[in-house]
C-alpha cells in the first residue's frame, strides 16, 4: 500500500498503525503529533488507528530551542 508522509511517497507492506509506522521510522511518540488527511489523531489512538492507501501522514515533532 502507498502513503504519504511528510510529503515523501511510502510504500508499506502490510495494515499498519500509526503507532507502528512511527516505531518504523524511529519517531518516539513522546513529544510527537501526528495528522493523517489534514486530521489530527489523537495520541491515544495510534496504537488503534490504521492507516489506509492513499493518506497523507504528516508528523510533526516538538523541539526545544532558545
């Protein structure tokens, strides 16, 4: 199945959740937000939420700065 995340065509093998994706690219949940078609999804959901072809993941992560 294709998706897209951050802009970046990605093919996954199988039925994926978002909380599988993101330990697929190294993206700790902690501190990250994620939005799938312009929607954000809940952090409680991402272990239930999957993903299906064509959507459009966007991951966003919170960094520290001064």
């Amino acid at each position: 199945m294709i998706i897209e995340v951050n802009g970046e065509r990605t093919e996954l093998e199988t039925t994926t959740t978002v909380a599988e994706l993101l330990a697929k690219l190294k993206v700790p949940q902690e501190g990250t937000a994620v939005a799938i078609n312009d929607s954000i999804v809940p952090k409680s959901t991402f272990a239930q939420r999957t993903l299906e072809p064509q959507d459009k993941v966007d991951i966003f992560s919170l960094v520290a700065g001064g």
